[in-house]
C-alpha cells in the first residue's frame, strides 16, 4: 500500500502535557518516521509518514489523551522522504 507524508500544525492544550513524547512512543511502535517540535507560539508541528491508516491511528491516540487538548489542526500533504528511516523529537 502505498505511503502518505502529513505536516500538520496542532493548537490547543499541546505543549507541557507529553505531546511530543507521546508522539514519537506511538509513531515508533507503529512503525512511522517523521518528526515533532514545539513552536514559539505555543503550538506543535508534526511530520508524519507512513501506511494512511496508521498514521490515521497515531492522530486518534493524539486526539483521545487525557492530558493532550487539541483544538484545531491545520495540515498539507507532502512529497515522500524516501530516505527518512526513524522518528525524532526535535528541539
């Protein structure tokens, strides 16, 4: 099947709450690369890549955290990385 490549910008309760973490821990078991910082004005930025339905799963599991509050996301798809081969936590 073949691969997508999301970013997505995320506002809400996003920072401070193990967004990023949580990112890489279910993007890593499910098998996906990518990329996730927090930005200056409080939002986070996601790179996401893989099968669509996994990273359909990933954005689920973001979306029913506890701690997590997602109030708008704002996305584009994106060409492939077609040497990407993990997922980072950026700085």
């Amino acid at each position: 099947m073949a691969e997508v490549r999301k970013k997505l910008n995320f506002r809400g309760r996003v920072q401070g709450v193990g967004f990023r973490y949580k990112a890489k821990y279910l993007a890593q078991s499910l098998g996906l690369t990518g990329w996730v910082r927090n930005e200056m004005d409080g939002t986070v930025t996601l790179e996401i890549q893989g099968r669509p339905q996994l990273v359909d799963k990933l954005l689920y599991s973001l979306n029913h955290d506890s701690f997590i509050e997602i109030d708008w996301v704002d996305g584009k798809d994106l060409p492939l990385e077609e040497d990407e081969k993990s997922f980072k936590v950026l700085l």
